[in-house]
C-alpha cells in the first residue's frame, strides 16, 4: 500500500503519479481568496473552518504570494474571516478558539508581509476596514482579557499573549502602528498584572507577559499619553511588583547560566589546552567566541520598571536563596536565545529556579545581584553592536538606581552585606580571581567595581567615551550621596586613582593625566601633610606599624593644620532624562527588539495532538 506524505497543505500518495490531494482546511482556504463570499454556497462554511487544524504555513505563504491588487480583490474576504475569529474567541469549544487566535496570527503577520512600506491604516483597513475596525478591535481585546484573566488552559493563554505580541510588532516602528491605539484604548495592563502575581501563569507566561508589557510602554511614549506608562508607574501591589522582578532575574540569571557553562567547556576544551602550549597572545579572541547572546528585551522591562515605578526599587534588593533548586520542566522549551536579542523566553525550569551559589548554606542573592553579574558579561566585549546596546542600557539603569535614595540606602547598609562573583575579562597582566576569595561587602562595592573594571580594561583606539562618561557619573552620583549622609565606605580605590602613575612617566597621556592629577589638589594636599605626620609618629614611638586608632589619632591631632582648597559643586549633578537626551537611543532600541519578536514569534509550537489531549472534554 501506497505511503502517503504530507507536505505544505498537498497530500501526496509517495508511489502514485496523480494529482495531489489538498487537505481541506487548504481547500477552505482557497475558497477564501476567491472573490465570492464563501459562505454562499456553504452556509455552515465558518462554523467548519474552526474545527480544522490551521495550516500556518500555507495561509502565510498565500498572502505573501499575492501582490497588493490582487490583495485588494478579496479584501472582503479577508475582513470577513478575521471578524469571524473574533467571534469564535467567545465560542464554548477550545478547539475552535485555538484555531481562531493561531488564525488571527497567520493574518496579521500574512498581511505584514504585504504592508511592510506602507502606514499601519492599510494593515487595519486590510484586516478589518475602517468602518468595523472600532467595534472589533474592542471585541478581540475584550475576548482576549476575558482569556488571559479565566481559570483555563494554558495553552490558550500562551496563544493571547503571542496574538497581542504580533499585534504590538506588526510594523518595525511600534509608534507607527495604528493599530495600537485600540489596544491603548481597550487596555490589557491587568490582565498582565495578573499573570505576574500568580505563580502559576507567571511560571508559563511571565517572560511574554513582561516583553508585552515593555513593548506597550514604548508606544508614542514621547508624543502623546500613553495610558500603560501611567498605569505602570502607580503600581504598588507587592505580588505583581515581586512576580515582575523574579522574571526579569531568572531571564538574566539563565543568560548568566549559560555564559558560564560555555566558559567552563571552554577552559576545559582543545582550545584551552592550545592556549596553553602557544601562551595567552589570542585571549581577547577566546573570550569573544563564547559570548552568548544578550537579552535586550527584558532588560527593557527592567529599565521601565526601574525609572517609572519608585515601588520597583524595593524588589531590587528582596534577597531569596541563590537560584539553582530542582524543579520538574513543565515543557520542553530551547535555553538557548535563537536571536541576538534573546527574545526567546527561558523553558520552564529555569523560569521556576536560580543560579547555583557560592556557598550552598549562607549565600543570598537578590534581582540587583543577578543584574549586576549580566552587566559584567555584556559589558566586557562592546565592539558587537547588540552588546554595545545591552552595556549602555545597563549603565542607564545603574544611573537610574543611583539617584535614588532608597536605592542607595540599601547598597550602603552594611548589615546587607553580599558575595557578588562579577565576571572580568581575561587580560594578559592579571590573573582570574578566585571566587571562594570573595569577600562579603555592601552591594555599593559591586556597582564601583563594576566600574572600576569597564574603565580599566576599555583603553581602545575607538575610545567608548559615551559609556566611560557613564562610568564616571554613576561613581560621581554615589559618592554624592556618601557626602551628603556622612558614609564612610570601605574601598579600595587603588586601581580608579591610578592617573599620578601617567602623569609621571613620558608617554602620550602625559598632558592629560596631569591635568587629572592637578583636579586631585586635595587628596594630594591630604596625602602630603599626613604621610610626614604619621612617620613621624612611627620613628618617636618606636613603631614599625600603626593601627587604625593610632592613625586616627594622628589625623585629629594635625587636622587643625591641613588646608584645602575650597571646591563648589562638586556633590550637585544633572538627574537623569530620557526624553530629552535618550530618546533616539531608546527608539532605535525599541525597533530592534520589535522586529526580533515579530520574526521570532512561534505559533505552531502546539501541536494538535498536544491540543486535543488539553481540551479532551469537549463534546
């Protein structure tokens, strides 16, 4: 007996020479891009339609196979096919509603394709014509809220939150997209919220939910009110606010994850053994081939989270034992991000667990650790242009956290003292540090280290000066804060005032260090006046090492005598604005990361069976 194969909606008996049989959703389909209504001769013709599994490829490649007058000729039909998915959404039937969102996904990203060049008004007209737009963007979104908020299937909710993510990337620049407007007007905000404070959908759909949600914040956010950022910016429900928090850090908790696992095959490989024998002249190249590729997507929501919601801040700092507890996958999902924008959300197990510690019984973690840990990885390597985004972004989100006060509350309180393992990038003239060697120390050390370190290793031709100026200010903007509330940190500032040493020595930064060296007049008029002072001291009391007391006891004994030069202004500073010195960068970002959604969007990844075992139930 015959074999029979299917390929792209055609069924082919493999030994026969006959013509093709076409599986009859693909028959149904036809019909549809015909110019007659359809139903005219079938008068049960969309009530079928719902019942037959949806051929994504086919109805997409149909749509993108006909040119726009051809197009225009059964713009009727087309209408008339998407208003009838929306009103399957309110069918009883599962099946049907499932067919009718992955559907509605094939038309919108079908219609796309033919759209590209043109406004979104020609998507909308296409879709559903202007006259019915109003009425029926306001009954898909009602169905879609009723959907994601029900006690039901997961697999439909997964669906809504793909249709809405198709709908928010249906043009590259999301502020042109017109269609938006209805979902401002219809809004789905709680229902996001809620996906987030319960823990079981947040397990399933909390990283399409938070990229949902970024994305909407960033809709004409510089022209008009946009009724997301608002809404956003007054949260203050502990649960939502932490469940948002726990997807964006075990987004960057699994990019971290999986950098390190590369690193260490790395070291371990043929490559680390041929470094070995020829000695360490190719590391900058090792260390590029095993980037992984960043997440600029849910870095996003953790910007908007950060600089719309003061409530946000708190969740920063909420420790939970480091990440890396067992747990069961509910699906299997790829862990590795396909896109150089890492718009693949993690699978399941990772969404329900956390980086391994250092130290099983005492470590803690918490979102600002696991951020800081990412920012050290992308910002080693900024020649790649994704990663030159996801550093600068990182950096606007440390200015952000450091010009808050809250914020700076907790990095300075030294009864929150932690173990942060940033990652450093390999360089000839040091060793890797050994990270049992970690001290605990207040989170404001990990932030200047982080610093300290994309300054010290970024002394390149094509000088970052955009990001080395962004250094400087978050550094500039703590110590501002030490000033104004009399903290005294711990740190080791060794390695940031190094300029003296250039200043010293011939070389091309000769001029320029001096200059540094002469804005130090003060560290350098408190340094000459004490150092004589506490030798002194040394040689009369016969002393080879004074203790912390007797060095004090020095300086309040000739502190009387020490003069400065008076600086004004030092501790004031420009507060950060997006609008007016970000906007272009923030835009671009946006359009970037709407595009790699768009394109990676995956809708057949449920299959039938999958479906009809979910939905056995139905009659």
């Amino acid at each position: 007996m015959a074999q029979v194969e299917k390929r792209g909606g055609l069924l082919r008996k493999s030994s026969a020479s006959k013509k093709p049989l076409k599986e009859k959703v693909v028959l149904m389909y036809d019909e549809i891009f015909m110019t007659e209504d359809p139903s005219k001769c079938s008068p049960r013709f969309w009530e079928e339609l719902f019942l037959m599994k949806v051929n994504l490829e086919y109805l997409e490649g149909k749509l993108e196979s006909l040119d726009g007058e051809e197009l225009m000729k059964i713009k009727d039909n087309i209408n008339c096919l998407f208003q009838h998915c929306i009103q399957a959404l309110g069918e009883e039937h599962p099946i049907r509603v499932v067919n009718a969102l992955q559907t509605l996904c094939a038309l919108i990203r079908g219609v796309h394709q033919k759209n590209k060049s043109t406004s979104g008004f020609d998507i909308i007209n296409m879709l559903m014509g202007f006259d019915k737009a109003e009425l029926c963007m306001k009954n898909l979104m009602e169905s879609l809220d009723s959907l994601l908020c029900a006690e039901g299937s997961e697999s439909l909710k997964s669906l809504c939150l793909k249709l809405l993510l198709c709908l928010v990337t249906v043009t590259d620049n999301i502020s042109q997209n017109t269609i938006l407007e209805y979902v401002m007007i219809n809004s789905i905000f709680e229902a996001i919220l809620q996906i987030l404070s319960h823990p079981p959908s947040r397990r399933e759909h909390g990283y399409d939910a938070v990229v949902l949600l970024a994305l909407l914040v960033n809709y004409r956010k510089y022209e008009s009110v946009n009724p997301y950022i608002v809404k956003l910016s007054i949260v203050d429900d502990e649960a939502t606010l932490n469940g948002m928090g726990l997807v964006i850090a075990q987004a960057l908790s699994e990019y971290n994850r999986q950098y390190k696992d590369k690193e260490e095959e790395h070291q371990s490989g043929f490559f680390s053994a041929l470094t070995n024998m020829v000695g360490s002249m190719f590391i900058a190249d090792a260390h590029e081939k095993i980037s992984v590729q960043t997440n600029e997507a849910i870095l996003l929501a953790l910007y908007e989270a950060v600089h719309l919601n003061r409530n946000f801040i708190t969740v920063l700092a909420q420790s939970h034992p480091e990440m890396g507890l067992v747990t069961t996958p509910v699906s299997p999902a790829p862990t590795t991000p396909v896109t150089p924008l890492g718009t693949t959300p993690p699978s399941s197990d990772v969404i329900s667990s956390v980086e391994l510690p250092l130290d099983a019984d005492v470590q803690t973690s918490n979102l600002l650790i696991t951020f800081l840990k990412y920012s050290s990885i992308v910002m080693q390597d900024t020649k790649d242009e994704h990663r030159l985004h996801s550093g600068k972004l990182c950096l606007i989100i440390l200015t952000c956290i450091a010009e808050d006060q809250y914020a700076n509350a907790f990095l300075h309180d030294d009864n929150m003292n932690f173990r942060v393992n940033l990652h450093r990038m390999p360089m000839r003239h040091r060793k890797k540090a050994a990270d049992k060697n970690l001290p605990c120390r207040p989170l404001v050390c990990a932030v200047l280290d982080l610093m300290v370190e994309f300054i010290v290793t970024h002394m390149m031709k094509e000088f970052p000066m955009d990001l080395y100026v962004r250094c400087i200010q978050v550094v500039h903007k703590l110590l501002c804060y030490q000033k104004k509330c009399r903290v005294r940190l711990h740190y080791t500032w060794r390695e940031l005032w190094s300029v003296l040493r250039l200043s010293t020595n011939a070389g091309q930064w000769k001029e320029a260090a001096s200059k540094v060296t002469h804005a130090l007049v003060n560290i350098r008029a408190i340094i000459n006046h004490f150092n004589p002072k506490i030798e002194s001291y040394a040689a009369v009391n016969h002393i080879s090492q004074l203790s912390e007391e007797q060095v004090l006891e020095v300086v309040r004994a000739n502190y009387d005598t020490l003069t400065l030069k008076l600086q004004d202004g030092l501790d004031q500073y420009e507060r950060y604005s997006e609008q007016h010195k970000e906007a272009a960068f923030f835009k671009e970002l946006v359009r970037s990361i709407s595009t790699n959604v768009r394109r990676n969007l995956a809708f057949h990844t449920l299959s039938q069976e999958v479906l009809l075992k979910e939905f056995s139930t139905i009659s």
